[in-house]
C-alpha cells in the first residue's frame, strides 16, 4: 500500500507517516515499479504496533527501544506503566485540587494568586512550624485570606497536634462557618481512618454556627464512641440538651469524665434548658444499679453539681451508700448545699 492509502485505513495522517521513516520507527520496504515506497504487510503490521504502544503513553523513543529489543517482557512494561500512570494521576491531582482552591478564594489579580499560592505551600510543608504559621497567618485580622476549603481539608489529615491547633483556631476565625465546610467535616467522619473521624468532630467542636451544630447533633448517634465523646462535650457547651445521654456514658465509662460533668453542669443550670437538671439526675442515677464502684462514685461527683430537689434526693440515697468514698461524696454535697 502506498502512503495515501496506509493514512487512509489506519487512521495516521501522511506526515506522522513520513515521520516515522524519518526517525526509523516505520520504514515502507517495498517498492513500486515507479520507485515509490510501498508499505508490506508486515511495515502495517509494525505501524498498528507502534500506534498500540502509543497509545499506552509511550513516547516514540521508547516505543522504538521495546519494539528493537528482543529482550523485552510486556509484564514489565505494563507494571511500570501503571506505576508512572498512578505517580501522574497524584501529581495531577494535587494541581487539580490547587486550582480549585485557588478559584474558590476569588483572586482579584495575579498578586493574590501569587500569595494564596504562597500559602497553600505552607500549608503542605514538611515543617510543622511552617504550615503553623501559614494556618496562623490565614485567621489573622491582617494577613491574606486561606480558602477555607483548604483549611477544612487540612484538618482533616494534620496529625500535628500544634499544628492541627491553629488549623482549628483559623477555621473558627475564618468567619465563614457555612454548610459547606461543617458538610467536608462532616463527610471526614465517615471515614475508615479513626484517626481522621477525631480530626473531624473536634474541628467541627470548635467551629461556630448552625451548620456545624446541626452536624455534631448527627453525630451523637455516630458508631464510634470517640465521635459521639466530643460532639456531645461541644453540644453541652452550646446548651443542646440532646447532649445528655452521651455525656452520662462519658461519665459512666471514665472517657472525658471531668469535662463531661461540667457540661452537665452547665446544661442543668441554664434556664433555658426547662427541666434539664431532673432530667440529668435521673439519666446518671439510672445508671447506678447497673455501674461498678469507679462509675458509681463518678455518678456521685457529677450529682454534686446538679442542683434541684432531685438531686438533693439523689445525694441523700447515696450518702448511706455502703461505699465509703460515695458515701463521703454526697454527705459533703449535701452539707454544701445546707440540706
């Protein structure tokens, strides 16, 4: 076949065709009596060869040293195809991810491109004390914005807990508190890495706002106890009373169990919270009968700052407990408060 019909059927233009007879990748062998070169079947044969491994990104210069190699082992290639495919894939990936950042930030001109660059470098540094400035400097009053997607995504992976520190105080000064964020938080809860499901509800604990809120409340009910442990200290400190119930367990399981008696604390003096300090007692004093000595005397602790007639009750049963530390515990709250 001539060249024409060659770039006809094989779908390879004329000149790409001149292009590897000139650099010996594909040479027509054959002739025709007017002297033009004519491709044999095994030169098409060679083309659709090529065109193959092109396909698989191979540049023309690799292409020609497997084809010439008698040596070569397929398996091999493809391995090492599919481990610069995957380095590529992440490389262009993070370009992705960084063009995205900087578009959601809005820059005005190159200058804010140039510094939000600058910043998302930081971030992404090896030093922790870099991507602590960076973080810092993004929740300044005076220093350049941060998307606050990469900020939320940060916390999500930083396993510094300085670092992780300032990603949390930038998020919560960042004055955006939107869905969209406390919903990329949200998503981080679900993942398999506990790791990352700590990393998620304690950003959104210290995140203002509805949104992050409304997803703290989702997770009272979430399968992992970490989980559940901060969305509830983070909800009783907002005065969500949902937050009971978790808390108790806290209290129960000596998990946060300081903390966690003074959110109820909290809960059951603030007015708002209507019957909120019976409803505390009663949730810790049915966990008593079920609860060995360490809980008990932890219940005990807890009762002693619920104030109200229940707890006053509460506090009398437990001062003839036969424990002596429980016992000890509610006789001197009961004296502090003159009952």
């Amino acid at each position: 076949m001539l060249i024409g019909e060659v770039a006809r059927r094989s779908g390879v233009s004329a000149r790409m065709l001149r292009h590897y007879d000139r650099v010996g990748l594909v040479r027509p062998t054959g002739r025709t009596g007017s002297g033009y070169r004519e491709y044999a079947p095994d030169d098409v044969r060679r083309l659709f060869h090529v065109e193959s491994l092109r396909s698989l990104g191979l540049s023309l210069r690799e292409v020609g040293r497997v084809l010439g190699d008698p040596a070569f082992r397929s398996p091999d290639l493809v391995d090492d195809l599919i481990r610069e495919t995957r380095e590529r894939i992440v490389r262009e990936t993070e370009l992705l991810t960084r063009l995205r950042l900087i578009s959601a930030a809005g820059p005005a001109d190159w200058d804010d491109v140039f510094q939000i660059v600058s910043l998302l470098q930081g971030l992404r540094s090896e030093s922790p004390g870099l991507r602590q400035r960076a973080a810092l400097a993004s929740g300044s009053a005076d220093g350049d914005p941060l998307p606050v997607r990469a900020l939320a995504e940060a916390a999500l992976t930083e396993g510094d807990p300085n670092v992780a520190g300032a990603i949390r105080w930038a998020l919560a000064h960042s004055g955006d508190g939107g869905a969209g964020t406390a919903a990329l938080l949200a998503d981080g809860l679900e993942s398999p890495d506990p790791a990352v499901r700590e990393r998620a509800v304690r950003t959104l604990a210290e995140l203002p706002g509805d949104a992050a809120a409304s997803a703290l409340r989702t997770a009272l009910a979430h399968p992992d106890e970490t989980v559940r442990g901060y969305a509830a200290l983070a909800l009783g400190e907002r005065g969500t009373a949902d937050a009971i119930p978790v808390l108790v367990d806290l209290i129960v399981s000596g998990r946060n169990d300081t903390q966690a008696a003074d959110a109820l604390a909290g809960l059951a003096a603030d007015p708002a919270s209507n019957q909120a300090a019976a409803r505390i007692t009663t949730a810790l004093t049915d966990r008593l009968p079920h609860t060995g000595l360490p809980a008990r005397r932890r219940i005990a602790q807890a009762l002693a700052d619920i104030p109200g007639p229940a707890s006053t009750d509460a506090l009398r049963a437990l001062a003839a407990d036969d424990d002596r530390a429980v016992a000890l515990t509610a006789a001197y709250a009961l004296r502090m408060r003159g009952a």
